[in-house]
DNA sequence: TCAGACCCTCACAG
DNA sequence: ACTGTGAGGGTCT
C-alpha cells in the first residue's frame, strides 16, 4: 500500500464526495474510503492537498481532477447575486470523473430517491454482485457484464424497486456492445446525450449526470427537483417560469462551465439555503 | 404538454 | 411502541 500526496488548493474533498455525484465513499476513521477502478482507496484532506492510500495512488488524480484550476472555472460563471452567494458558501467543491458504467448504473437507480437511499442500493449491488479486493473492506461495483447475467428478481432483492428493470436492460445493452460507453468521448454533447436517452430508465436529467460527472463535459446541466428549486427561488422570485423556459435561460446564463455552476447551485440548495418555500 | 404509475424506505406525525 | 402518511438528484406511457 502507497501513499502519495496529491498537492491541490482550493479542494473540499469533504464536500465533493458527498455532493451527489459519487455514493459509495464514507468516512472512517477520519479518512474517505472508496473504490475507484478496482482500487480501495483512502483519502485524507491535508494542509498542502489531497493524501492518498492506495495501490497505485496517481490513478486517483485523474478521477479527483485535482489538476483543474478552480479558480479559472469559476471565474467563468455569471456575476449575479445567487451565484456568487453559491460560491462562496461552497468554495472548493469540485467536480469528479468518474468510470461511465458505475455512473450511469448509479444514475439509473437514483430515480425518485433521496441520496442516503441511492447510497444504500448501491452499496447493496457492491455488496451482492461487485468483486471482492484483497484486503480491502469493499467490492468492485459490478460490471456490465456481470449484472447482464442477473435477473429483475436479483436486482430487485437489493431494493431497488422499479428501477430494476431499467438497469437490467441498460446493463445488457452495454455488455452486448449495443453501446460501446467509451465511443461517448469522442462525440459532441448533443450526439452522446442523445445516445445516453436510448437506454430504458435514462431520461435527459440522468443523461445529463453521466455527461458531466463521467465523461466531463462541461456544458452538461442536470435539472433535478433541487436546481429547479434553486433556479426558481434565486432568479425568478415571483415569476412562474415553464421548464423550458427556464431551459432556454440555463442555456444562455452559465455559460461555458454550467455543469460546475450547477454543482455549486444543487450543493448550496441542499446544504446551506433556508429552504422555506 | 400532462397526469399517473412505478418499488421501496425512512422520517415524522399522531 | 404502533400505524399512517408523504416524499424522495425521474422515466415511461
């Protein structure tokens, strides 16, 4: 087991693995425990940036991102007043890059569920279907091949409700080849968003995710109930704007990085804004 | 465009 | 302690 520190200012690891992008990592013992790849890992927040246990600890920078300047993205977001009051309540929150598969699955079964929940169906499916490693205290999340092979009845005996199906399907189609996950890198958002909403149980704000946390396609923006929230109250008080229309001024405001600037809003939304509607 | 269905779990009333 | 109720990073028909 190797250590190495991957120096970074400017990171919340904290906040970032817990935001709702990732559902598998969980404090113990003062240090963030997960799977990235077929590595257990353990990450601590240090003074200088980020230390990291593992195999082979440099593979953990390209999904903490730890290389991005902060600062330079966020300077790209729009100077109004709800904004900014999401920057500096969430200042260091970052974003990952996570393997497509274990996003989009997780992604699938995060429908209509709170994230403590999506935590626990996922770390179900690990539990039941992953990989053991070594050493370690947790699996691999399952491939698609694996959870191919499964029935509806299997899925759905880690408590994933409806949901079971979708990922069923979803799992064959990318095992078959059907969707080769890794061909999405070289397309245009608009191309592999398109291709993403061919899978049963990926709508647009799932696709959307798997865009932006997977693949890193900055222009990607997740509409979820929070950022609808969030959008309503901070920028049209007293209006009633349709979900088109307030498409159409996503689209317009958050310019190139609006994937980050929506991180920042859903993070402020379900952490810091008084809720009261 | 627009409901309603869809599984299941947990938080919160009473 | 018990039962009832509502809603949760949506999608499909």
């Amino acid at each position: 087991m190797a250590e190495k520190l991957l120096p970074v200012r400017n990171y919340d690891l904290a906040a970032t693995l817990t935001s709702g992008q990732a559902f598998r990592w969980r404090l113990v013992d003062g240090a963030w425990q997960g799977v990235i790849g077929r590595q257990f890992v353990r990450l601590k927040q240090v003074q200088d940036g980020i230390l990291v246990n593992a195999p082979l600890p440099s593979s953990a920078e390209e999904y903490l991102q730890t290389n991005v300047d902060l600062a330079a993205v966020i300077a790209t977001f729009p100077e109004d007043v709800p904004m900014q009051a999401a920057v500096k309540a969430c200042w260091g929150l970052r974003l990952l890059r996570q393997d497509p598969w274990e996003c989009l699955a997780s992604f699938i079964l995060s429908s209509t569920k709170q994230i403590v929940q999506i935590q626990q169906i996922v770390r179900a499916v690990c539990e039941c279907y992953g990989e053991t490693i070594p050493g370690s205290p947790m699996n691999t999340f399952p491939s698609a091949e694996k959870l191919a092979a499964l029935t509806e009845e299997n899925l759905r005996a880690c408590k994933m409700g409806f949901r079971a199906p979708y990922l069923l399907e979803t799992a064959r189609i990318v095992a078959n080849r059907k969707l080769d996950l890794e061909s999405l890198r070289r397309m245009k958002t608009i191309e592999a968003r398109a291709a993403l909403t061919e899978l049963p149980g990926v709508g647009e704000k799932i696709a959307n995710c798997v865009l932006l946390f997977a693949y890193g396609f900055q222009d990607a923006f997740p509409v979820d109930v929070w950022v609808q929230k969030a959008l309503k109250q901070l920028y049209f008080p007293k209006r009633k704007p349709s979900k088109e229309r307030l498409i159409k001024f996503i689209q317009t405001h958050f310019g190139p990085n609006a994937g980050y600037a929506q991180q920042y809003l859903f993070h402020y939304m379900r952490t810091r804004y008084d809720q009261a509607d």
